[in-house]
C-alpha cells in the first residue's frame, strides 16, 4: 500500500529547526518505520535568504548524513522558500507546520498556524502560560486541527524501556523523585540578544531546560501505575536571578503527586549537571537512574537497594536503549504527528495535551513565585 507523505511547513531557520528538517528526511526504515513518510514542502523565515540556505544546506548532505536519503528521495522535490511565516501557513501544499522559533513566539505562531488550518507541531516550552496553551487547546478543537509539543525525549525507544520496568513493577512503589537538567551556557559570554538571556525572547533556564527534569517527571511518576493523581501540583519553588537581565539562572521546584511521592526539579543554566544522573526515582524495592543527558539520554540503571538481600533485585542492571543510528532524535515525535493525522486524530495519546497542561502548569507557578522578570507575563493571548 502506498503512503501518502505528510507535507512539512517549517517555521524558523534556527538550530533545533535544522535537526527537526534534517530527521524528516532520514529514511525511516532506518529507525524499524514503514508506515509514515515525511516531506518538506516550505521552509519560512524572517528572511527569504535565510530560508533559501537552510533548503540549500540540507540539499548539499554529505554521503553519510542521514538524510541524504530525503534529498535524493523527493523529501525536498516541491520545497518553496519564503521570507515570512504566514506565507508557510498559506501555502496549500502544507499539512503540518513545525514551530522553532523561540518560546515567546510559540503560541502566535502556532495560533496563526491554526487559523490557517494546518496542524501544529510546536517545540517546548509549548507556550508561555498555560492561559496561551488553553488558547490553542481550544482552537484545534474547533478547528479539529492536530497539535502536539514537541518533547522529543517521550518518543526515544530509552523513554519505553524506562516505563517497562516500571510498569513491571519490580522496583515497588515509588518513594521520591529527583531530575535536573543543568548547563552552562557560560551566560557572561552572550550576548544580551541570546535566547537564553534576553527575556522578551523568554530567557533563563526554566522555560527552555524545564521541560527535561519535567519529561522524566512525567514518565517516570506521574505514568507510574501507581499514581492516581493527575493535576500534581508544585508545593514549593526557588529561582535564581542572573542580574544582568532579570532572568533567572536556576529553578528549582517541588511536585507533590498526592498519595504518592515527592519530585524534586532542577534547572541550572550557569553549571554542568552531574553525568552519571539526569532522573532518579526511587522506590521501595530499588532504584532507577537515568544518565545525563536528559534530552537524549541513552542508557539507565535498575540498583538495588544495599540492605535487601533476598527477591529477584539483587543485582545491577544497566541497559542500553540509544535512539537509531543516522537521525538526530526528533524523527520519532514527526512520526507520532504523521500517525495520529493519518487516523484523524487531533491529540497525541503518548503527548496529550493534559500533561502539557500540567507541566505549563508548574512552570507558571515557578515563574510567579520566583523573582524573575518574566513573572506574571501571560504572552500573547488573546491578540
Ligand atoms: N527539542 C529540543 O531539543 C530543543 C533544543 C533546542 C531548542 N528547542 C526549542 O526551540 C526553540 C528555538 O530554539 P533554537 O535553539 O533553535 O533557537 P535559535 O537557534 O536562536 O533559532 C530560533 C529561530 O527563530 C527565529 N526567530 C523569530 N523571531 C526571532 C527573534 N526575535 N529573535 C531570534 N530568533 C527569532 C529565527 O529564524 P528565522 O530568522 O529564520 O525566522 C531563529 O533562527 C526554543 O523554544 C527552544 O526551547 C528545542
């Protein structure tokens, strides 16, 4: 039977929009995929030149990037250039728009898109306020419009083993949770311009490494077939200011899942976080580590615990569970979109929006108790 490709709008012709436009075009058989195909058929940018370069650069893949393939397979025969978003977002030869533009643009982007009639695919932070996110829940409603955010990391083959074992149950009940992601973006060196500084790009560490102690926060617990409870919420939460622009340097916040257990998050755009550990739940039987990093992690821990002797968790396990050779990591999460429109479904079941919800969630809190200058700053809804 012959697939019909999902045709590809990309917005942006930043970093991540250029591993997400690179894994579009890996073969997937590559990633054991045989029933979805990818294509891009527009690329958008503030700049037409800009635009113009990236379909360039992807048609000039090396022999051995992965996706070569794509480009000597039609993945760009149709692909037109254009200097502004909305031109993407007209274009009758797009199904599916994927938004990377930084976070404070997410909820316009994504919302034109919409209005447009095209399905969103749109990176993390989904937005930057749950008010903004419920915006565009219910325009895809009513539109009966596909949209998803980005997290990656919930599709990587390491994500489904993580939960296998816990789902097994031989680790016990949950008894507390931690998860940091921590980097330094050496802050003092960027310019005040950066993404990670500038607050009206949505700067500081919450919102852009937030969303990682959060996937695993999410995975780990609040998929738990334990636990019962589905609105977690943040009982407590610190952040630090980086002076220069108000933004903040660290986050830190604790998730109560009532009845269960307690999470402990991080975030640290000013330090690298600790190797060997991004996630770690622990239970009563013993232990899971996820290593760093928390986006791409490729290998975890089950360690018992010391003083238990007896039962079948007596020795370490490490197992490894690497995303495919020849793509970046993203190909996964496109390919949930092409399968979910391919039904006519609108949300995600491995993405839905009520655990967005929950996440934008936390990060509001964090943001309204801490002293940064993003606090209160609903973004953009309603225009
Ligand atoms: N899933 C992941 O692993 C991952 C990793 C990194 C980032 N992200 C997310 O992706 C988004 C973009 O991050 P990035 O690292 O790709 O950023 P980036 O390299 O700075 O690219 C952002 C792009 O957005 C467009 N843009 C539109 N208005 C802009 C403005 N006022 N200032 C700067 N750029 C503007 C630009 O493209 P044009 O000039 O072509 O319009 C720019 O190249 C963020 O929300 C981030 O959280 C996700």
């Amino acid at each position: 039977m012959s697939i019909k490709p999902l045709r590809w709008g990309i917005i942006s012709t930043g970093g991540i929009a250029t591993k997400y436009a690179q894994d579009l075009l890996v073969d997937p058989s590559t990633r054991e995929v045989s029933d979805v195909k990818h294509v891009i058929t527009a690329v958008g940018s503030r700049s037409v030149d800009s635009a113009n370069k990236f379909i360039d650069a992807l048609k000039a893949a090396k022999a051995d990037e992965g996706w070569g393939w794509g480009v000597k397979n039609g993945g760009l025969d149709n692909v037109k250039g254009y200097g502004s978003y909305e031109e993407v977002y007209a274009d009758p030869n797009v199904d599916i728009v994927y938004i990377g533009t930084p976070h404070t643009f997410h909820h316009r982007n994504a919302k034109d898109a919409l209005l447009a009639g095209k399905h969103v695919c749109c990176e993390k932070p989904f937005t930057l306020s749950l008010e903004e996110l419920d915006e565009l829940i219910a325009l895809a409603k009513e539109k009966n419009l596909f949209l998803m955010e980005a997290v990656w990391t919930r599709f990587h083959p390491i994500a489904y083993k993580v939960q296998e074992v816990l789902k097994s149950g031989k680790l016990g009940k949950p008894k507390r949770f931690s998860a940091d992601f921590s980097s330094d973006f050496k802050p003092d060196q960027q310019p005040d311009s950066h993404r990670m500084i500038d607050p009206k790009l949505g700067g500081g560490s919450l919102l852009d490494m937030g969303p990682y102690p959060s996937v695993w926060a999410m995975l780990m617990v609040h998929h738990h077939p334990l636990n019962k409870d589905k609105t977690p919420k943040v009982v407590s939460s610190y952040q630090s200011i980086y002076k220069r622009s108000g933004v903040d340097a660290s986050s830190r916040w604790i998730v109560e899942w009532d009845g269960l257990c307690l999470g402990n998050l991080m975030t640290d755009m000013t330090t690298s976080g600790f190797a060997d550990n991004t996630a770690l739940l622990q239970c009563d039987k013993g232990d899971l580590v996820v290593e760093n990093p928390p986006y791409k992690p490729s290998t975890f821990h089950i360690v018992p615990h010391p003083q238990l002797s007896d039962g079948d968790l007596t020795k370490r396990e490490t197992i490894h569970a690497p995303v495919h050779q020849g793509n970046n990591g993203m190909a996964y999460e496109a390919d949930e979109c092409a399968r979910c429109i391919a039904r006519g479904e609108i949300e995600s079941k491995r993405m839905p929006w009520d655990e967005s919800r929950v996440v934008q969630g936390w990060f509001d809190t964090v943001r309204n108790e801490g002293g940064t200058v993003l606090k209160g700053k609903k973004g953009t809804v309603g225009q």
